[in-house]
C-alpha cells in the first residue's frame, strides 16, 4: 500500500452553514399509524425467531431475531408487529425491516418501559444504542477496541445541515450532563468537544476541551479534526476507533443524559429537512416515521423521478423510496427535483485535474476512478490509495465530466471489504 505525504496545501472552497441564532422549535411531526424499524440482521429461515408477525410489542420494548443475536432494535411505540422482512441497501447488503402498527395513536401513547440501567458501558449498550443520534455504545462495549479520546461533535460534519449545532444551543446543560456519565461509564480519560468557530454558545464546557472547528468543508470530518486539533494522521484503511478516537454527536450525548434521568429510551430525532427549493425545515420526528409522513406535513409533492437523500449534499445517499423511515443517525434530508438534479455522465475523464487539486489528502482520483470502473479493487488500493479517500466528495463536485467519483469510491471500498472478508 503506497503511503503519500498527507494532506495538501489546497484550501476547501465550500462552507459549512450556520444554526441561526436563536432557532425555532422544530415542527414536531405526529406519530404515524405505522412505522418502520430496520435490523442489521438478517433473518435465518432455518431458526425458530423469538418475534413473529401478529406480536404485540411495547414503548421500549427490545426486539431482536434470535437469543444470540448481539443486534437489537428498541419499538418506539406500543402496537403490534405486522411485518418481518428482508431489506436490501444501496450496495446489497442486507439486514431485516419491522413494521410496527402504532395501537395508541398520539395522546394515548404510554410511558417507554424502564430499563434497569447501570452505570456501566455493558448496561448502556444492552438498551440504549438506537437512542436520537445513535451513540456508538456497541463499539464503547467492545474490550477489543481501545478508546482513550472521546470527542463529542457539536459541528455538523455534512454542508447545509445544523442539526449538530441546534442540539447544541438548545440542549448545552444535557451535553455537559452526558459527557460526564459517558466518562462515568467508560472511564476514557480525555473528552472533547468540536465546535464551530463561528457558533456563538452561552457559557463553557467545563473540563472538556474545546475544539473551535473552521467554517471551510471539510473540517469538520473525523479524519481532519484528528488532524487539525489532535495531531493524529488517520492511517490509509484504518478508522478512529483503530487509533483510540470514538466521534460522538451531540445529540446522542444529550440522548444518554435523558435515559440516565428517567432510565428509558427517547425516541424523537430532530433533523434538518432541505426541501426542493432549497428551504430548511427543523423536525422532530419519531424514529421509524416513514420520510413520507414528513414531506407530506410540509405539502411537500414527490414525483417519480425526484431524488431523496439521505446526509448531506457532499456524503449523503440516495435513497429510492420516500417510505425509508427515520433512523436515530439521520440528521440531513435534501429533496432534489427531477428537472434540476445534477447530471452524471458516462464520459470519459478529460484529465482537467480538479480532483487531485481538492482532493485533501492527495489521492490520484483521476487513475484510481478508472481502476475502480474496471472493478480492479485490489489495484485500486495496493496503487491508487483508494482506501486513503476520507469520504469528503469534494472531487465529485468539481468533476468537470460529470464522474460520480465519490460513488465510485464508496462502491469500490465496499467491495474491497467483502473481497477481502471471502479471503
Ligand atoms: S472523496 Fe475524493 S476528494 Fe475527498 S478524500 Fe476521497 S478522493 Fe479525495
Ligand atoms: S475532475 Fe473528473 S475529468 Fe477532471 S481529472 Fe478528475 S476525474 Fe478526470
């Protein structure tokens, strides 16, 4: 694998957008009659499941497939389990969608079940890892990981969302609550915490050290704050977690601090909706609401061929039915118009040179998209660094072919991953 002197001298030209100053309420969007969860299992048609169609399940109640299976989902309202199927995603891979009939309708809702929470990180990831913000407590619990760095992420990583930076004037005193129970519960010595430079906060953050984040895309990705602010340069084919590094948002900490207090789950995840026109809507809405549900309190009108994103505009992921739900990490929904969404093309690269000049950590874009086009994966890593790619999309969006490089990127480490795991 080659190594190449890391990141360039070229500057982003893009900015991150910032929370107003005193932001509204979110639209709080009514609990639908269904809603939908996803499992990141799949079913085994040879094994007697412990859920079945026609289950009643509760507020809280933990749903997973089978008496070893080390992944759950939490039912967000009180009903009956109507569906159990399975789902496929962008590249494939496939895990199982429940369909929960809310019974309770909206006044009525109970209470979530208690859960007996201790102060321990193995008690938190036994309930809490689908909680607003999905705090990353599966891999916390993992004695095979080492963390010693918790920074909690008040900046939002993506252009044109602000739900990080919401969460984060609306809910500082629960930031602060949470990061001290995350240190609590796991005893990592360090947390920080990024904040945009810009972003005005009342108060400080008491112990935990602060990271003033650049308003110029992207800094506020993993791989940059380890750079710019903890002197760590994130290896080719390595993550945070690999260097001791967990990245946690703010919204997820504010979620830990709620179930502490009251010892259930939340289940209302606030998110920032961009619609065709490009106006910004703030939502609240129950995990598991289908997108529709959403863009239909708007009067927002979805035709056939219009693109629904998920994240955003640099990193999101289409997705190809407006009924994918909520899930607790979705912070960014952009809705783009079949007459103005932007060309991809099949041409051919004109060696312009666009890309390797944005790209910030030097990658041979030009040569790597054509290894990658020729599914040459193997290639594309050992002499391309394909696996170098910080996932910023900055060379998709300065392609002067039209080259849906940032896909091609994602596809082709994907790809390596399962060449690698039938090794
Ligand atoms: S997405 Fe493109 S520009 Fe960004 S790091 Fe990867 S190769 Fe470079
Ligand atoms: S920006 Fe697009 S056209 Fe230009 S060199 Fe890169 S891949 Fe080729």
């Amino acid at each position: 694998m080659i190594k190449r002197s890391f990141f360039t001298l070229t500057k982003p030209r893009l900015s991150y957008d910032l929370v107003e100053p005193d932001p509204k309420e979110p639209k709080l969007i009514p609990i639908p009659s269904n809603l939908i969860l996803l499992l990141n299992e799949t079913v085994d048609g040879t094994r007697q499941a412990l859920i079945k169609q026609g289950d009643a399940v509760e507020k809280g109640e933990k749903l997973r497939l089978y008496d070893d299976s080390t992944e759950y989902t939490i039912s967000p309202v009180t009903g009956t389990l109507t569906t159990i199927d399975s789902y496929s995603d962008n590249f494939g891979s496939t895990s199982t969608y429940l369909v929960i009939k809310n019974d309770q309708g909206q006044a009525s809702q109970k209470e979530s079940i208690t859960y007996d929470l201790k102060d321990d990180i193995t008690s938190a990831d036994e309930y809490l890892r689908t909680l607003p913000g999905a705090p990353p407590l599966k891999m916390l619990a993992n004695d095979d990981v080492k963390i010693s760095t918790i920074v909690i992420t008040c900046a939002d990583t993506d252009l044109l969302s602000t739900t990080h930076q919401y969460v984060t004037l609306k809910f500082l005193d629960e930031i602060k609550e949470g990061a001290q129970i995350l240190k609590r519960i796991t005893s990592v010595p360090k947390l920080c915490i990024t904040v945009p430079e810009n972003l005005k906060i009342q108060g400080g953050f008491d112990t935990i050290q602060v990271f003033k984040t650049s308003m110029a895309y992207p800094s506020n990705l993993p791989a940059m704050v380890l750079k710019d602010h903890l002197n760590i340069v994130l290896p080719a084919g390595q993550t945070p977690e690999d260097l001791g590094v967990c990245f946690i948002s703010a919204e997820a900490v504010v979620s830990l601090a709620r179930a502490y207090k009251t010892k259930s789950a939340d289940f209302e995840k606030v998110m920032t909706i961009i619609g065709k026109q490009g106006a910004q809507y703030r939502v609240k809405a129950t995990i598991g609401t289908p997108l529709s549900k959403i863009f239909k309190t708007f009067s927002i009108h979805i035709n056939e061929q219009d693109r629904i994103i998920i994240g955003g505009p640099m990193k999101g992921v289409a997705t190809y039915t407006p009924h994918h739900p909520v899930r607790p990490d979705m912070d960014t929904v952009i809705l783009q118009d079949r007459d103005i969404i932007p060309e991809l093309s099949d041409y051919p690269c004109i060696n312009c040179g666009n890309c390797i000049r944005i790209c910030p950590v030097n990658v041979p874009v030009n040569i790597l998209v054509r290894y990658l086009e020729a599914d040459q994966y193997e290639e594309a890593a050992d002499k391309y660094d394909l696996e170098s790619c910080i996932e910023c999309g900055l060379c998709a969006y300065v392609c002067t072919a039209k080259i849906p490089l940032y896909q091609y990127i994602k596809l082709g480490k994907h790809e390596l991953l399962n060449l690698r795991a039938d090794v």
